[in-house]
C-alpha cells in the first residue's frame, strides 16, 4: 500500500545546522533522522543557505530534496555585502562581474525556468538590479 502523503513543505536550514524546532514539529516527521540526514547531505555546502522540500508521510517517514543556493544570498556573498539596497533603482551598493553573474546562473540552473545560460543570466541580473548591485560589462535592458 502507498504511503499516504501528509504535507509537502518548503524551508531554509544554513548547511549542516538543521536542527529539531517548530518548523520541523509542524511537519509530525521523525525530526532527528532528518536532521541527521539533512546535514550529512550538506556536508559540502557549508555556509550557504540551503533550500529544502519536506514531504512528509502519515507513517512520520519523509522525503526531502535539496535545491540550490538563493540568488540573492549567492550576489550577496559575491559582491561582499550585508544587505541590498534600501532605496533600489537609486542607489547602488556593489558592483560585480558579468563573470560572477555567469557563474552564479550557471549553478542556479537546475531550478530556474531557462532554457539558457543567457536567460539565466539575465535572471540572475534581474535579482541583483533589484537588490541595487550593479554589473560591470552587461549591457542595460529596459
């Protein structure tokens, strides 16, 4: 007999530090196996957001696969900044490559909606004209 699907949820844990709490109380899984679990499998990850897809079962089993790494938290790390900009279209907090926006699409690719690497550059650039971080050597598009 299948196992019946109790709740399908999205969630953040940094690399190797999920740890039970009510995130993980709400989902009614087995929470220290899938701690366990969850940092063994983001041993290579270490200091980056991860985001993860729970599926819980009525039997308190679970499923989970791993997706990659924000794009804002990727420009961020790239462009040695806290945060972006308060006031954006206006203000500009960093500028970096369009080697670096390149490098980022090129991992972010498995979960974006691109057929490209250009369309997921172009993605990618979006994101950071948002967060008001500027890219040297890519032309502006309106």
């Amino acid at each position: 007999m299948a196992k019946k699907i109790t709740r399908i949820a999205k969630l953040e844990f940094m690399a190797m530090q999920a740890k039970p709490g009510a995130e993980l109380a709400s989902l009614g899984i087995n929470m220290p196996e899938f701690t366990k679990q969850f940092n063994d499998a983001t041993k290579e990850r270490a200091g980056d957001i991860v985001p993860v897809v729970i599926t819980a079962y009525d039997d308190k089993s679970f499923d989970f696969v791993l997706k990659t790494t924000p794009a804002a938290a990727m420009l961020k790390k790239a462009a040695k900044i806290e945060k972006g900009a308060h006031n954006t279209g206006k203000e500009v907090v960093a500028t970096i490559s369009v080697d670096e926006i390149r490098k980022i699409a090129e991992y972010k690719m498995v979960d974006l909606n691109a057929n490209s690497i250009e369309a997921a550059m172009k993605i990618i650039a979006g994101t950071a004209k948002n967060m008001g971080i500027k890219i040297e050597g890519m032309e502006e598009t309106k």
